[in-house]
C-alpha cells in the first residue's frame, strides 16, 4: 500500500497556489466559495431566518409542488389541511409559493391560523402567495431547508417534483441517522407516493441494505386533509430555542443565535478554505453497506482507478462501502482520496484510503461542501442519504441555482424503478418538466464515465 495512505491532509495545511485565483467550472458557481464575502451572506441569513421562526407555535410543514393548479385534487386536499390546522391553533409553513403552498396557507388564512411562508429567491420569479400572513425569503437553498425543518412538529407532503423529493429526503434521512427528532411523516396520496416507496423498500432496503424497511413503515400515506390531520393534532410542540447546555446534539435544533451561528460559521470558514486545496473534484456516492469484493464495490473502486488516472479528485464521505471502495481505487492509483465525513462523539469513522479529509457538525455544511466543487456526480446504489444528495442537485440545476453538470447513475438495474417514479412526475402529475427528467444519465460499467471525463 503506498506510503501516503495514512498522511491525513488537515485543513490548516498550505493553500494550493495553483489553485488561487482561478475559478473552476463546477457545481460550485452555486456558491463560489473563494469569495469568501459570501460566508456574511449566508450567515445573515440564518440570523434572519432563526430569528423570524422563533415567535412560531405549533408549527407543521407543508411540502408539494409549486405547479399543482387550483382545480387539481390536492390543491383541495392541501388547503382543508391548512384550515384544520389553523383552526385548530396550529402554525402552517411552506415555502410561500403557488401550488400545494398556496393551498395549505389559504386554508389557514380563512381558519384566521397562523400562515407562514418561507420563499427562494430564484432566476425566474416565485411569487409570495396572497394568504402568507408572515414571510422571509432566502437566496439559498440550504438555509431555507434548515427554516423549513428546524421548528415542524410534523411534516407533511404533498405530491411534488425534485424540490419536494429533496425536503423529504432531507428529513426522512435526518431522522433516520438521529440529527432530528422523530416527527410524523404523512405522505398524502398513494398513486404518487406507492410507486416511491415500493423502489425503496425492494432496492434500498432489500437488495443493497442501505435502510430499515421498518424506517420506511413509519411513514403513513394518506389520502384525505382529515387523515393526516389525525396522525398530527396530537403532537406536543417543542421548545424553539434550545439552551446550549442542555446536552443536545440535534444538528437541525434551532438552539440559540449566539452560540450556533458561530459554530455554523465557523464550519463554512473551515470549509472554504479546505475546498481551496483541492481540484477537478468528482463525488462519488453510495450506500456504506456495500461489502469488499461484492460487484458493488470492485465497480466503485474501478471508478475511483479511473479518476486517479485522469487527474481527477475522488470525493466521497469517506465511510465503508462504496466511499471505502472509491477512496481505495483512487489512492492505490496515485490519486488524491477525499472523505468530507460527519463529525460524530466518538470521533471520525474514516476508512483507511483517505490522505485530505475534512468533518463536519452540521449535516447541511458538509453536504453543501461535497456539492460545491464537484465537476460531476456519480451515484451508486444506496438509501435516504444517497437520494437525498441526489434529488438537492437535481433541484438545483433545474431552478438555474447550479450549473448544468453530468449526473452519473450507476446501474440500470438499480435504479430504473426512480427513473420510471420520475418520469411520472412529468407524464402523470405535471411537476416537472419534460426536459427536466433527462437531467440524470445511466451507466453501467466504470469505463463509461471516461466519456463525461473528457
């Protein structure tokens, strides 16, 4: 094993001088983190978003599609949600735009119930709707998903497009791992919702082991405003605010403004400056159940073999499975091997063929420092991570906040379940656009990533 295996770069080590001044043409023009200005910007927006949330009360999210016009079946649903809340002195957030979010507020508006809306500033307008009593906007996605998950005592989710997957996915994995406490999970609409599930319970759960199918049964499908209003009127509201000494970890917690925003700020500072060290990066993900030797594996660490050969950065998360296997390929090839890992009490669970790493508190901080510099994604086999990570930059590049990268799906055997969920949002609930589902390319053997390499 080459000797560099276990020289474990720190992110204080000298900034590569190749790299300075020059701005590569990634994934990063999301944010463009060598402008190091642009740190004040997102952290005034926590400020702002953590102080607008804190006067909030009982509140429960509402996710769906911005498309869904007022005479489709769930915009009704969605608004006799929003006036069962209100009237019952609940607090509805969305994202304040048209569609389900438009609904479910006016719905609580006419309850005269709380209606909030928590907008994104995008390249075409998105509209605040008319029965938002209160409202912010954010330029960012990641920090308008942490407003959006931090105070809901449930969730619920309507039928969506990538924007709707990603939330979910956010959240559901959130729980799962145990950064967020456990809220219910009401998915409204089973022709929409079925087809999803029945891929991760058959793929995810069953074939490649990456979640508990008993995870996924604590989600409830319903079909009906009063349905879902039942799994929810009895939840306890929790406290907004958090004292910092009170032992809890919970990344998505509010906490309080003082001591989080710094931590949080002290994260992106760590990261900016990691993300100036290294170059021509390539994030590779997938589940970390993957065993040595299995077909998985050996095809994860040809990629990583692959990237080393071509110049490439290989990053990953830096776990077991198909990042061990990655991490492997790529530095037993004179490559460099990344692991942008979570930061945990016992301390980092790196594999052993990582030489530059970097970890992370906060799950929104490491996953926005694996997306921004990344010059194209491949995605191997995996569960509620792994779709998470999938869906934020599809929705990225479809709202115009990412440049258009190559989005590499290993396996069609794996993965042609989503691919037929996705091209019912366009062809069945109008979520999407047509062009929209051609975002993701399939491959099946290492070797064809050569052709999006060159």
């Amino acid at each position: 094993m080459p000797e560099k295996k276990n020289q474990i770069t720190s992110l204080n080590s000298a900034t590569n001088s190749d790299n300075q001044g020059k701005k590569l043409t990634t994934a990063g023009e999301m944010i463009d983190y060598r402008d190091s200005w642009r740190i004040f910007r997102i952290m005034a927006e926590f400020v702002d978003g953590y102080n607008f949330l804190r006067n909030l009360k009982k509140e429960v999210t509402v996710f769906g599609s911005a498309r869904l016009p007022a005479n489709n079946k769930y915009y009704k649903v969605a608004e006799d949600l929003g006036y069962l809340l209100g009237k019952n002195g609940f607090t509805t957030i969305t994202g304040g735009g048209p569609g389900i979010m438009e609904a479910a507020n006016k719905g609580a508006y006419s309850a005269g119930g709380e209606s909030a809306g928590l907008n994104i500033q995008l390249p075409f307008e998105q509209r605040i709707n008319p029965y938002v009593k209160k409202a912010t906007a954010f330029y960012y996605f990641f920090t308008r998903k942490v407003m959006m998950t931090s105070p809901a005592n449930a969730f619920v989710f309507f039928p969506g497009g990538f924007g709707t997957m990603d939330e979910f996915f956010e959240v559901v994995d959130a729980i799962d791992v145990g950064q967020m406490e456990r809220s219910p999970i009401i998915l409204v609409g089973k022709d929409f919702w079925q087809p999803l599930v029945n891929f991760l319970k058959a793929k995810s759960a069953k074939e490649v082991q990456s979640v508990w199918e008993k995870e996924i049964d604590t989600w409830v499908i319903v079909e009906t405003a009063e349905e879902a209003f039942n799994l929810i009127k009895d939840t306890k509201d929790r406290p907004n605010w958090n004292d910092e000494n009170d032992g809890s970890e919970n990344p998505y917690s509010q906490g309080k403004a003082d001591w989080r925003i710094f931590k949080i700020m002290a994260e992106l500072v760590d990261s900016f400056e990691f993300l100036n060290n290294i170059r021509n990066n390539v994030a590779v993900l997938g589940t970390k159940s993957i065993l040595p030797n299995s077909e998985y594996y050996n095809s994860a660490y040809q990629v990583g073999k692959i990237l080393a050969k071509n110049n490439f950065t290989a990053v990953t998360g830096g776990s077991t499975g198909i990042m061990e296997a990655v991490n492997k390929g790529s530095i037993e090839n004179g490559g460099v091997s990344v692991g942008i890992h979570t930061l945990t009490e016992s301390g980092p669970h790196l594999n052993g063929f990582v030489n530059k790493a970097i970890g992370f508190s906060f799950p929104f901080v490491r996953k926005l420092t694996i997306v921004s510099s990344s010059k194209f994604f491949v995605f191997f086999p995996g569960g509620l991570g792994t779709m998470h990570q999938l869906f934020e930059i599809l929705t990225l590049i479809e709202t115009g906040k990412m440049s258009p990268v190559p989005v590499l799906l290993y396996d069609q055997e794996f993965w042609e379940p989503l691919l037929n969920v996705i091209n019912k949002f366009y062809t069945d609930f109008k979520t999407i656009n047509q062009n929209d589902k051609d975002l993701v390319h399939v491959i099946n053997s290492p070797e064809e990533i050569l052709s999006f390499i060159n």
